[in-house]
C-alpha cells in the first residue's frame, strides 16, 4: 500500500515538472525563439503562454527584447574636413526586428550584436564628419547627418536582424588644443569687428557733426542775411521818417534832436562836462523863445579850465567819456 502512495506521488511530481517545464510565458517586452536540437524551430511574438517540449535538449526558449533599445557611444575623437579634430558623444536607438535573423547572426547574445553595433557607429560618424566643417555639426546641418550616419549604418545593422530607429548626436566638442586655438580666432574676430563697429561709428559722427555744422553755418549766415535786411528796411523807415519830420518843422526837428542829445549827455550824474558856454550845444538854452531856459551863465565852469576851451556839439551817436577816477 505504501509503495503504490509512493508511486502515485512521484508520478504526480514528474507530471507536475513536466507541466511546468513545458509552459513559457512571453511578455508585451518580449519575444521568444524556440529552437530544437539546437535549430529554430519557432519564433513567438505575440505575448501570452506557450508549450514547448519539457526536456531542454529537445527543446529550448531563448527570450529576446521586443521593445526599443539604446547603445551609447562616448568621446570618440573624429576629424573634420579642414583636419581638425572634435570629441563627439552619440547613441544609436535600434530594436531587434527579425529575431530568427539575430539569433542565427549573433546567437541572440545582446552584447556581441553591441559590440558590431559600436564598431559600425562609429565608422559612420567619422565618414560624416570627416566630409564637412565643424560648423555644420553646430548649424542646421546637424538633422542632415544624423539620418545619413542612421542610413550609413542601416544596411549592416539590419543584417543582423535590427532595425536601426534613429542616431542622434548628443555633443561635438572641440579637444582642449583646438578649443584654445578656436577660442583665439574668435577673439580675434570679435576685437576685429569691434574695431570696424567702432570706426564706422566714428565715421558716422565725424559725418554727422559736419552736417550739423554745415546747417549751423548756413542758418547763421540766412538769420545775418535777413538781420542785414531788417536792419536796412527798419534804418530807411526810420530815414524816412526822420526825413519827413524834418522836413515838416526844421527848427522842431533840431529841438527834438538837441533834447535827447541832453538826456544820454546829463542822464549819468558822475560825469563832468566842461564847455564852452557860448557851445553850440547849449543854444537851446541861450534861447530868448523859452521861458525859464537856461542859459550859459547859469553853468558852473570850474576855475582850473580855461573857459575859452570849446567842446564840439554832441549828436545822437556822441557819447560823454567820465571824468578821470570815475
């Protein structure tokens, strides 16, 4: 009785070993090659449950990635077109299309299918950058080369049953010689176009400050041309109607003439005129036709001057020099 339990049982685990060795389950990040007595027998993509045969040597699963994968490529030196070299860092994204393929090419080891994936990046990035100038990795370009170095690549790496998805360069630096001489250059250039910016600038206001003194003179000299011609048109009314007033009362005239003459003379009461008391210019004083005039004897002439000395008669344009001291 005891041997027939003991049966039953090892019965039921090698039943229970078989189920379980024979059920793999593939994930939505996964596929499976199922191969037989070492050849593929089958390729699962879909995910779910699937049976196989329970022993490994009839049957086995390798199970490969199904989802987007990354290989990076760090500091690589590479050369440009005018034989400079940069340091570039890069990465390829690829996903393993056809997984008969990879697992006939690289025994679906991951690490060996890497290994040619490196190689083959960056002999395309050196091809790229070696058929143009530095800038281009820095101008609008950049896009350009990233898809030829992904179709550079693309039929190699689809040999091994990948599909390239995209190449994408993450910096291209200068190394530390040619960023010093890069650095330089640009200096230079900037100081140069410092230098231009500066004298055109110069130029510009030498430029400016000549018109600006060209229209200053001609402004002066337009206002002194229509001062000139205010000044004459006001001095021929001013005649004319000097001339009219004379001509209308002489003697009125003379005696308007002769007062303001006295005004600007007499006005300053520091100066000191010393005249001749029979002066032309005291005849309106001397006159018998005005009441309470005064006359030459009311003028008080100092003793230390000769009376007899005579000043000329003022006019309207005479002017009276302040005694000595003043």
């Amino acid at each position: 009785m005891m041997s027939r339990v003991l049966i039953v049982v090892v019965v039921l685990i090698l039943a229970s070993y078989a189920v379980l060795s024979s059920l793999f389950v593939v994930n939505e990040r996964q596929q499976a090659v199922v191969t037989r007595f070492g050849e593929i027998a089958r390729v699962e993509q879909e995910p779910g449950l699937y049976w196989k045969v329970p022993t490994d040597f009839v049957e086995s699963v390798q199970i490969i990635e199904d989802r987007i994968l990354r290989y990076d490529l760090e500091d690589i030196t590479v050369q440009v077109a005018d034989g400079k070299f940069y340091v570039v860092d890069a990465f390829l994204a690829y996903k393993i299309s056809d997984p008969r393929l990879f697992r006939e090419q690289v025994q679906a080891d991951l690490a060996r299918a890497e290994d040619r994936i490196g190689t083959r990046l960056n002999s395309a990035l050196r091809q790229v950058y070696g058929q143009r100038e530095f800038n281009a990795a820095l101008s609008e370009q950049r896009g350009e080369m990233m898809r030829e170095a992904a179709e550079l690549i693309r039929p190699d790496i689809n040999d091994l049953g990948i599909d390239v998805v995209d190449v994408r360069v993450q910096r291209t630096d200068l190394t530390q010689e040619v960023s010093q001489q890069t650095f330089d250059r640009m200096t230079a250039e900037r100081l140069a176009e410092a230098a231009r910016l500066r004298a055109r600038g110069q130029e510009q206001a030498q430029t400016i400050r000549a018109q600006a003194d060209r229209q200053v003179v001609e402004i002066l000299a337009s206002a002194n041309r229509d001062g000139q011609i205010l000044r004459g048109e006001g001095d021929a009314t001013r005649n004319a109607i000097f001339a009219e007033a004379y001509g209308q009362d002489r003697e009125f005239f003379a005696f308007y003439r002769s007062m303001q003459s006295y005004t600007r003379a007499l006005q300053d009461s520091n100066t000191s005129l010393v005249l001749s008391p029979d002066s032309e210019f005291f005849q309106y004083f001397q006159s018998d036709n005005l009441t309470g005039a005064l006359t030459p004897d009311a003028i008080e002439v100092p003793e230390a001057v000769d009376p007899a000395v005579t000043v000329p008669a003022l006019t309207n344009d005479a002017e009276v020099a302040p005694e000595a001291g003043q």
